[in-house]
C-alpha cells in the first residue's frame, strides 16, 4: 500500500499505479482497502486522483510525501475531510469530481 499505517501519517488505504489512462496526469488506482476511508469515501477501483487538498498528484511518491505532510487541523485526533480530485470514466467518459476522504 501507498501510505504505511502509522501514528504519525493518516492512512487512506489506496494501492496506486502510475500511467493513467486517457493521457491524464495522476496516478491511477489500482485496489481500494475495503475499510479504509478511501472505500468509505467512495473512492473506486480504476479511479484517477489528480490532486489532493489543492496540489497536483503526478506520481505516487509525490502523494506518499503529500498524505505524509498532512497535519490534522482538529484536536484529539479527531478525522478530517481531505479533498481529493479524481477522474472517474462514467459511460466511457472521463468526468472529473471530487470527494473528501475522511482520515
């Protein structure tokens, strides 16, 4: 997986692979942890993530060093909402959306 459980960094529970298709850039995801909040967030299988809280995702390491940047603004550790912009193929359309992962 992308982002080790730890203590320290939040964990989204994505596997990730880069090369996304229709020539966007982003990184493309490959399975989605049954129980994390990228499953509870709606996150699917084969969607693209192309930004997270506003910064352009164009490789997997870039969105290891973005998740494990991320500060939780709320005290006692409480879960806050994360953007993430994807692109989502919808009838064989790329439509682009976002949702806000929890961690």
């Amino acid at each position: 997986k992308d982002v080790p459980k730890s203590d320290e960094h939040p964990v989204v529970g994505l596997e990730l692979s880069e090369g996304a298709p229709y020539n966007i850039d982003g990184v493309w995801v490959v399975s989605v942890g049954a129980s994390g909040p990228a499953a509870s967030a709606g996150i699917e299988k084969g969607d693209i993530i192309t930004e997270v809280s506003g910064i352009p995702i164009r490789t997997r390491e870039v969105f290891r060093k973005v998740i494990s940047s991320i500060e939780n603004p709320n005290k006692a550790g409480q879960p806050y909402a994360l953007p993430f912009r994807i692109t989502r193929e919808v009838n064989g359309v790329p439509v682009p959306k976002t949702i806000n992962v929890s961690i």
